[in-house]
C-alpha cells in the first residue's frame, strides 16, 4: 500500500477513519480546517495517533506541521514522553520538501525546548532538544531569516536549561551569546541575577541598566537598578542617581532612533482612505506620512495600534502630517467593525499592492515618508518595552525641523 491517507469525516460528533491507497485532492484551506476540526473533537490519545499519521504522511501541508508542533507541546503537558519522543523524531527527520521553513523548524525547536524548561515538565527531554535546535541554527545559520533574533532566542533557553541544571558558568555563557545576536531585556536581567546571586554587584548593576536603556519604564528593572546601587553606594541618594541616569538614557536612546534613518524614493502608490480621500505621491508631498500596515489576526499589531491612536490623537489637526493605517487584511469584511470595536479614529486604508510595493515582509511595519516624499523610517514590529509615541515625537519632530 502507498503512503497512507487519512479521511475525516466529521458529520455531529459522528468521526470515521479511512486509510487509502492514494492520497485526496485537498485544498490547503479545507486540510487546515479539517485539522483545525479534528483537534476540537477527538480525544487525547485518538488526536495525538491522528495528528502523527498526518504530520507523517503530509509535510508538505503547513497544517500538517502545525499539527505536530501542537501534538508535541500537548505530549509535553501530558507528561506524555513516549509519544513526545515519537514527534520529535518526526520534527527531527522532516524532509526538504516540507512547508515548514527552516526558521519555523528552529523556532518550534526552541519553543518545545522551553515549555520544558520554563514548565519543568519532561525535563530530561530538554537538552536533547535544545542541541537538536541550536545544530539547525548553526548548520543554517549564513543568511537565515531572522538570523539575530532567532540566535537570541535559543541561547536564551539553553542558558535558562543551565540555570536549572545549576550549571551556572554554562549559563553565563550562553546569555552572552544570547546577548551577542542581540540585546534583550530579559536576557540582561537573569543574567544580572546570576551576577547579583555570586556577589558581583558591579556587574549586576552594569546589567540592570543595560536592561533599563532596553525597558526604561518596567517597575522590576527600575527596582533592581536602585537597589543594587545603594548597596554599592551607601547613604548615596538613589533618586538623584535614578534621575540622572534616566536622563542620559533618555539622550541615547534618542540618538539611537534617529541614527536609524534611510534616504530612499517612496514608491509610486495610491490607497482611498474610508473616508474617500485619495492617498498617493503626489497629493501628499510636502507633508510627514505615517503608513502602518497592518492585520486584524496580527496580535502585535493589536498591541501597536492603540499606540499608534495615541500619537495620531497628539498631531491629528496638524496639517503637515498624515496618518492612514494600511490594512493588509484578506477578510476585508473584518476590518470596520474591529476599528468600530476598537473606537479607532485614524483613518483606515486598505493597502492592496501597496504593500508589496513597500517591500513589506512583517507587519507591523511603519513607514515614515518625509516631505521630500522619501522614506526616512521604518519600523518592523512592536517593541511593548520601548516607549512608542515618544519615540515617534523624536522622528516626526527630527523630520519637521
């Protein structure tokens, strides 16, 4: 018999299973949903032994993939480790012709790797998982997408399986590699604790502020800065010292943002707001434009947007800026009642090829076009530790003067 093919049929809660000899025409879309469906129906043991037949027998479905990733985390709270060991092997093995990239593989292998950790659940399994993760990395690690992030990311885990394994040097040394990809506020304040718990306040301290450039306004950074420095600087006023630093870090950061400029031609584009109002090269030269494209599904966007109602409420009479959120949304009947629901009043776009025409790989992505109609910014993301609309006052004003 060929490859297995497993037909579900979910009619009620009436399910049948059917092996044949070749393998369905099923669209991407239908196959997500009848996974989707399957996993709300079955029970454990009967979904686990489906989503491994599926994730076995179709790779090249994304859903297929998803599928095993969910299986194996799901193994992972059951305390399941036979069947955990089963779909890593499968995440292990996946072939060349699978539709998860190589980026998805890494970030599943590390997710896996600190449930575990974070969870102190099949424990055990964690390193095996982690060197699996850190071997992708570093075999494909010349020109992978999301290369910095992605090298944060694991060595982060790996040095947080150290700690827990009260390897302590070990972890040391993977925050710095962690922090060498790029520096993360997390990542600088557990290993300042690992500094603070050897007594080297000195270097606890150093850590503790690099956080806070990072994360100038979470409470617990903030916390461990003031203390650490009293306890180096006796009888010193804190408030002083808090003041001055926020200070010098306020300055830095400011150079940092604005230091992150381009000088390139906007491309040739032409959006209608909700309101009718044309949006294109022409009509809008001579003036700051602010293009945040963005989805109802994406969950950062739903972070960034609020942000981006604050700044737009500040300048939204001033009649040299313009504003227009670009909704990169397929489903487009979603878009009005989330900003109706949401009570947004910036004005809302649907960006069509604009934003292919921007390059746009992530949302959310934020364009800047300066007067001169070139893009001087570009935001991929959101960062909830940075302080948003000021540092969007820093770029408008630094385009305006």
């Amino acid at each position: 018999m060929k490859k297995s093919f497993l037909l579900v049929s979910i009619i009620g809660l009436t399910m049948m299973l059917t092996f044949c000899e070749k393998k369905a025409e099923v669209s991407p879309e239908r196959f997500k949903v009848l996974v989707d469906t399957v996993g709300q129906e079955l029970d454990y043991e009967v979904w686990m032994d489906l989503t491994y037949e599926l994730s076995m027998n179709y790779p090249e479905e994304y859903a297929a993939g998803m599928a095993m990733v969910r299986s194996a985390e799901r193994a992972i709270m059951e305390r399941d480790e036979d069947r955990f060991r089963k779909i890593f092997a499968l995440l292990k093995n996946y072939p060349e012709n699978g539709a998860l990239e190589i980026t998805d593989q890494i970030a599943f292998g590390n997710r896996l790797a600190w449930v575990m950790s974070d969870q102190m659940l099949l424990f055990n399994e964690a390193p095996a998982v982690m060197e699996y993760t850190i071997d992708k990395f570093r075999a494909e690690e010349e020109g992978l997408k999301w290369q910095d992030e992605l090298g944060a990311m694991i060595f982060d885990t790996q040095a947080n399986i150290f700690e827990k394994q009260d390897e302590t040097d070990k972890a040391l040394e993977a925050y710095g590699v962690a922090l060498e990809y790029m520096e993360q506020p997390e990542t600088l304040l557990r290993r300042g604790l690992i500094y603070e718990n050897q007594d080297n306040l000195p270097a606890a301290l150093e850590d503790y502020v690099a956080a806070l450039q990072l994360s100038p306004g979470k409470a617990l950074i903030n916390q461990k800065v003031v203390e650490i420095y009293t306890k180096l600087n006796p009888g010193a006023d804190s408030k002083v010292f808090m003041s001055d630093l926020h200070t010098s870090l306020d300055e830095r950061r400011k150079e940092e943002v604005l230091s992150e400029v381009f000088d390139i031609d906007a491309p040739d584009f032409q959006m209608t707001d909700f309101n009718g109002r044309v949006l294109n090269n022409a009509n809008m030269l001579g003036k700051v434009v602010f293009v945040d494209f963005w989805a109802t599904w994406c969950n950062p966007c739903r972070r960034e947007l609020p942000e981006f109602q604050a700044f737009y409420d500040i300048y939204k009479a001033d009649p040299r800026i313009v504003f227009v959120a670009a909704s990169t949304d397929q489903e487009k009947e979603k878009v009005q009642p989330y900003i109706d629901e949401m009570k947004f009043t910036f004005p809302v776009a649907y960006a069509g090829d604009t934003a292919t025409k921007f390059g746009v790989e992530g949302i959310p992505s934020l364009f800047i076009i300066g007067p001169q109609g070139k893009i001087r910014y570009k935001i991929v993301g959101f960062d909830p530790d940075k302080d948003f609309v000021r540092e969007m006052v820093w770029r408008l004003e630094s385009l305006l003067n």
